[in-house]
C-alpha cells in the first residue's frame, strides 16, 4: 500500500479527532465504522458541513472543514483510520 501524503493541518486533525475518540472509548467503534461505512462516510461528511455552527465550540471551522474531506476521501478515511489505530496501541 502505498502511504498518502498529508497536508500538516489534515494529519493534525486525524491525530486531534483519534485522541479525542481514544478519550471517549469510541475509536475502534469509529474504525470499524469507518472501515464499513461506505457511503455513509459521505453522508458524515456532510452532516459535519451542514452542523458547522453546533460544532464550533468543539473545533474551528478550517478544522470541521478537514474533518467533512477527510470523510468524503477514501485514501483520508483510510489513513484516519490508521491513526485511529495507532491511538489504539499507544
């Protein structure tokens, strides 16, 4: 397989949403979702644009940005899920 190169701010928020999802014990949950989700990885994605204003306590709007591209790319969502991963076994 050949590794996806990630722009700073996406790994960032790969690396900042799997610590927050290994704090809420939902990230192999999440990483099966993910693995399994199909197209509701695009659906999530486009919760996450429509939602913007309810999550913008959580993160900013650049960030919730990356997170909906994240979702909506399978090679993103499949290097998310490794972070997701990694969080796991660390």
């Amino acid at each position: 397989m050949q590794a996806t190169k990630l722009q700073p701010d996406t790994s960032q928020v790969m690396r900042l949403w799997a610590g927050r999802l290994q704090q809420w014990r939902v990230h192999q949950i999440a990483a099966v979702l993910l693995e399994a989700g199909g197209p509701l990885k695009i659906i999530g994605a486009q919760l996450v644009f429509v939602g913007q204003p309810l999550f913008s306590g959580l993160m900013s709007k650049d960030h919730l940005d990356l997170l909906a591209g994240i979702l909506e790319e399978p090679e993103k969502t499949e290097t998310f899920v490794q972070f997701l991963r990694e969080e796991a076994q660390a």
